[in-house]
C-alpha cells in the first residue's frame, strides 16, 4: 500500500473512532442524566405539593381547600380539555401533559382517602398498596402530622419520552458524524497528497540522479516539506560541483601525470638510443619523478584530512624565523620566474605553539601559487603580524593574474582551478589551497583570499588565534 493511502486511512480511522466514541459517551451520559432527572421529578414534586397541602390545611384548618392547592400546582384532571387539545391540533399542552403524568391521592393518618385527583378511589375508602412518593402533611399551627399525600408519576410514560429524545439525539449527533466523516475523508485525501507529492517527486529525482543526470526540486512553502526539498537540492548542487571538480581532477592528473611520464619515456629511449648522456638524461628523470612525488603527496595530504587523521606536532615558532624560511626556500622558483620574492617582518613578535613543518606546507602552497601567477618582473610580499593582539595574521600579496569575483568562493575547494590559471598553462592539480586550508584550521585559524578582479593581483590571509596557539 502506498504512503498515500495509508496517511488518508490513518487520518478517516482517527475521525471515524473520535465520532464513534463521543457519541456513544455523549448518548449514555445523557440517558444517565435523564434517568436521575425522571427519578427526580415525583420526589420534587411531591415535597412542593406536601408543602403547598400543609400551608392549606393549616389556613382552612382542614382538608376543605386541599383541591385548590392541586389546582394551582396543575393536578386536576380535565378530560374535557384533554379532548379540544387533541381535536384542535394534536398538540398537547404542558399542563394537560403534566396532569395526564401524576396521580395525586391524599390520605389522613388513618389510610382513608381524602382526595384522588384520577378519581378512581372514593373519599372515606381505605387507600391499600398506594404507587409513587409520599410525603407527610403537617399542621403548621401545631407542626404536627395531618396526613399524608402520594405523587404518582408516570415513569414508564415519562422513560419513553426521554427515550423519544435520546433517539433524535442520537440521529442528528450520526448526521453531524457523518457529515464530519465525510469533510475529514477530503482532507486527509487532500493532506496525503500534499505530503506525499514531494516525497514522489523525490523518489524520481534520485532515480533520476541515479541514472547520471541532474534534478532539482520546486520549494512550495517553508515547512519541512519545503526544507526538504530545499536540502535536496543543496545537495544536487554540491553533487553537481563535485562532478565537476571530480571532471576537472581527472583531466588535471591525467595532464599532470601524462608530462611526467611523457619525458621519462623520452629521456630513457634517448639514453638506450645513444641520443641523451646519462647524466643528463638522469637529471631530467629524477626531476620528472620528483613532479610525480609531489603530486602523490598531494593527494596523500588530502586523504589525511578527509579522514580527520590530521595530527599537530605543536612547539615554540618565530613568525619572523618561519616567514624567513619560506622566502629563502622559494626564493630559487621566484627567480627562475624572475619575481620579486620579499618579507616584511614586525619588531617584537614572540614565539607561537604552531606546527612547523605543516605551517611551512600551507604556506608553501600559497608562496608556490603566488608565484605561479605571477609575470616576470612582479612582486611576491609575505608579511606577518599581530591584529590586537588576539591574533598572528600572515598574508601573502602578489601583483599577478588575480581572481575573477566568481571563483573568489572555491578557490579553497579540491581540485578547483580558475580559468586564468588554465588559460596561462600553470600546473597543479587544485589541492594546493585545499591544503593549506585544512592546515589552518587544523591550527583553530581561518584563510581568507581577496582580489580586485583578473590581472589586479590577490591577497591570502591567514588568521591564527593566539589563544589556540
């Protein structure tokens, strides 16, 4: 069964027992209620008359005006009238009705009858085995005792109209059910395929991705559903930019490793053919399995970070001896390019708990790049110094190719390359930059890279709490 039906069954089932179950609460805690209220009405009833009979006889001094207390509370029977009610209309009225409920019989001390509203006792016969409340009436003057007075309800009568209204009740609280019912089945078939079509949509934008090609999600609204769908589609982007770099990477090592070996070949048939010296042509070779090395070591490099095995061998480090360092050891590669190579050192730098060698490797990779893209006759600048004395910042400056605003976001990212560096011929693979950045971070610091726009040089800048040092 499919996702679809199973919310719209779940959600009717929920309604249809939620209906179910306050109808049967809502019928037997009414019909509760009406039993109490039946068996209430001859108790209440015959405490008022037993009141009303004792303040006459008290008035009368005896039983003389006891029918016109049973005519002011609407117990004397007219049959006569009873008949025009129904001739008329059918239509009984709630005086008529409530004589035709209650039988009223008074007796004295002794059982005889004084009175039977029905008339079917005489007065003076004895009153035997007498139905419904009783209730004593008193002689106020003297509180003592008179007789007493039987209010006989009809209960049965009075039972199957309650039971007339439980069942009209019950039949417009069905109708309202089943109406209810039906406004839920529409809804929930309405929520099922709200909730359910983004999720279809997703099943066949995976298989989609899954077959090669690309798929993005419409985001309809903010909800979950919305951000679902929102994330899906982050994700087909990073994936779509991860083919990309995956394309490029492929491409760029293939060309790096293509060279390489392209000259080794050709120095080893020159060698065998008599054409090359071994010394030159050893040279050639080893400088070519040198390139090879350094881009194996790359990648080394970026498997260590992405399995967080990144480990720091911490210890005391001059930012001025470190900086020093690098200027003398890619000072030959600036010359061969004919760039200038320069530090600027701040006075009165202390010592930084940093990890020498790969500090030296990130900032190798951003001085090789510096380098790289930078003409003959420019200037390469690495500068160090303290930003209020919370962090050691270190930048390096050249005045060379620059970055396009476009790809100031992903030069950081593996295998990334700008087209300026393409177009120029410079080597590399894209994980120069990579590198250093896991190497920063690693360290508690962030890189950052600016730059005006193409041939308006870049700046690097890397950020290093002192407290993290």
């Amino acid at each position: 069964m499919s996702l679809h039906w199973r919310i719209m069954g779940a959600t009717v089932l929920v309604v249809v027992l939620t209906v179910l179950i306050s109808v049967g609460v809502g019928y037997y805690a009414t019909q509760s209620r009406l039993s109490v209220f039946v068996d209430r009405i001859g108790t209440e009833e015959a405490v008022q008359l037993a009141q009303a009979l004792s303040r006459e006889y008290t008035a009368s001094g005896g039983w003389g005006t006891a029918s016109a207390a049973l005519s002011e509370a609407g117990y004397i029977y007219d049959r006569a009238r009873e008949g025009e009610g129904h001739e008329e209309g059918g239509e009984i009225s709630s005086e008529l009705f409530h004589q035709d409920q209650v039988r009223v019989v008074i007796t004295g001390l002794d059982g005889l009858v004084i009175m039977d509203n029905l008339s079917d006792l005489s007065p003076g016969t004895a009153g035997h085995d007498l139905n419904g409340h009783r209730e004593t009436v008193f002689d106020l003057t003297t509180n003592r005792p008179v007789g007493y007075v039987y209010v006989d309800v009809n209960e049965e009568l009075l039972a199957t109209e309650s039971h007339g209204f439980l069942r009209t009740l019950l039949y417009i609280t069905l109708i309202g059910g089943t109406l209810t019912i039906g406004v839920a089945i529409l809804l929930a078939f309405w929520l099922s395929k709200r909730i359910t079509a983004p999720v279809a949509a997703l099943t066949e934008a995976t298989q989609t991705i899954a077959q090669g090609d690309m798929a993005r999600l419409p985001v309809t609204s903010s909800d979950e559903l919305g951000q679902m769908s929102a994330a899906f589609n982050r994700m087909t982007s990073a994936l779509e930019t991860q083919r990309e770099l995956r394309r490029r990477l492929i491409n760029d090592v293939s060309h790096e490793l293509n060279t390489p070996l392209s000259v080794i070949k050709l120095e080893a048939k020159g060698l065998r053919d008599g054409l090359q010296s071994p010394e030159s042509a050893s040279d050639h070779i080893i400088e070519e399995v040198d390139r090879l090395g350094g881009i194996v070591t790359d990648l080394d490099w970026l498997a260590e970070t992405d399995h967080g095995e990144l480990r720091l061998a911490r210890e005391a480090v001059s930012p001025n001896e470190l900086l020093t360092a690098e200027v003398n050891r890619w000072q030959p590669q600036a010359q061969d390019r004919q760039v200038e190579l320069s530090p600027e050192l701040s006075d009165g730098l202390s010592d930084v708990s940093l990890d020498r060698m790969r500090m030296s490797q990130a900032l190798g990779n951003v001085l090789s790049n510096a380098i790289n893209c930078t003409e003959a006759g420019g200037h390469v600048v690495l500068k160090a110094g303290l930003d209020d004395n919370e962090a050691l910042v270190i930048s390096i400056t050249d005045d060379g190719i620059g970055i396009d605003a476009a790809d100031i976001p992903h030069v950081f990212d593996r295998f990334y390359r700008t087209d300026q560096s393409r177009n120029r011929g410079i080597g590399g693979t894209g994980l120069g930059l990579a590198i250093a950045r896991a190497i920063v971070e690693a360290h508690g610091g962030v890189i950052a890279v600016a730059s005006d726009g193409p041939g308006r040089g870049a700046t690097v800048t890397i950020r290093v709490p002192l407290d993290a040092c």
